[in-house]
C-alpha cells in the first residue's frame, strides 16, 4: 500500500470554512435524472494528527433549514416531515468514530450520521487535496470525498409510484465533500 506522509505541521484543530466548502447530495428524480443540492449552513471541526491519522476527529452539524436544490418548492418539501422534518429534527449530525489511512492521500473517516433522530454508521471516503497558507496567513487543508447512504435507513421514505412501476426518488442518495478546513491558532 502507498501511503502519504502527512506534514507534521498540519497537526491541530481545524474549523471548517463555509465560504470554501459544500455539503451537498445527489439523487435521482424519476430514475431518468440526477436532482443536486446542499446545505448552506453547517459547522464542523476536526482534530487532524498528521503523524497517526487514526487518532483524527471529526465532527459536523447541518441546519436542516438551510437545504437549498434551486427549486423552492422543492426545497420546502424536503424540510416537510415527508423528507427531513427540519421542525422537528434541525440538525443532522456527524460524529466520528474512525479515521483510516488506506492509500495515497485516501482517507476513509467513519461515523455515526444522525438524520431525523435515528443514527447509523456510515464511512465517507475522502481524498486529501493538499494544504496551503491563505493569503490572510491561516493555514488550510483540502479535501472532497463522497458516500453513499440508503435514506429509508433514516426514516425518510416517501416516495410515489410511476406509471411506469418505478418510483419518483431513489432510495440510494449519494452525499458529496468539498471540504476546505481553516487551522485554529490555540491560545495559551
């Protein structure tokens, strides 16, 4: 196996920036076509060690609210109880519980994805995409990555039958990472 050697230096906390990043998903719409969206609030940290990247965190919360696909209407029955129930359930979470280094710049980060009050495991993979100092002097880290989920395993099952015999919406909803993260500068 190949593996990168992370800089030491990338050690520490890291605050997602959400002017650099997207949270998004992609699912299929009458299984001809693929509808896009994201959510345009969200925070997550991350505790990065370069030299044993197992011993990483991660850690993210989504305002439900913020679903936005470029549809209105749409966008207002994703946050009803049919889909997302963001009046009851306003945030979905991600906690995680591993962090492997499988190949060159390839992570796989595993953990407990909550939406709608019922939590299961899900891994994400992630490709490192380097780090830089931005021109205000912050350090940042990149990486996208993306992973599927079943929604019905979330509790969000409405779907309606085509004429057809397919089904409106697909069950599998693949979710995508463009992830640029801010280094935070510990005060002593």
């Amino acid at each position: 196996m190949t593996t990168i050697t992370l800089n030491p230096a990338l050690t520490g906390q890291y605050q997602l920036d959400p002017i650099h990043s997207r949270l998004g998903f992609v699912a299929r719409h009458v299984m001809v076509t693929k509808v896009h969206g994201a959510f345009a609030t969200f925070e997550a940290t991350a505790c990065l060690d370069a030299d044993t990247p197992s011993s990483s965190t991660v850690r993210v919360s989504i305002d439900v609210a913020s679903v936005e696909t470029g549809n209105q209407m749409r966008d207002e029955h994703l946050r009803s109880n049919d889909f997302l129930d963001a009046a009851a359930f306003p945030q979905i979470t991600f906690v995680s519980t591993a962090v492997d280094h499988i190949g060159a710049g390839t992570f796989q980060v595993t953990g407990d994805l909550t939406i709608k009050g019922v939590t299961r495991p899900v891994t994400i993979d992630l490709e490192y995409n380097g780090s830089a100092v931005d021109a205000q002097g912050a350090e940042r880290v990149g990486f996208e990555g993306k992973a599927v989920i079943n929604r019905t395993d979330f509790g969000v099952s409405f779907n309606a039958v085509l004429e057809t015999g397919g089904v409106m919406i697909s069950e599998k909803i693949t979710l995508e990472f463009d992830i640029s993260a801010v280094k935070v500068a510990l005060v002593s």
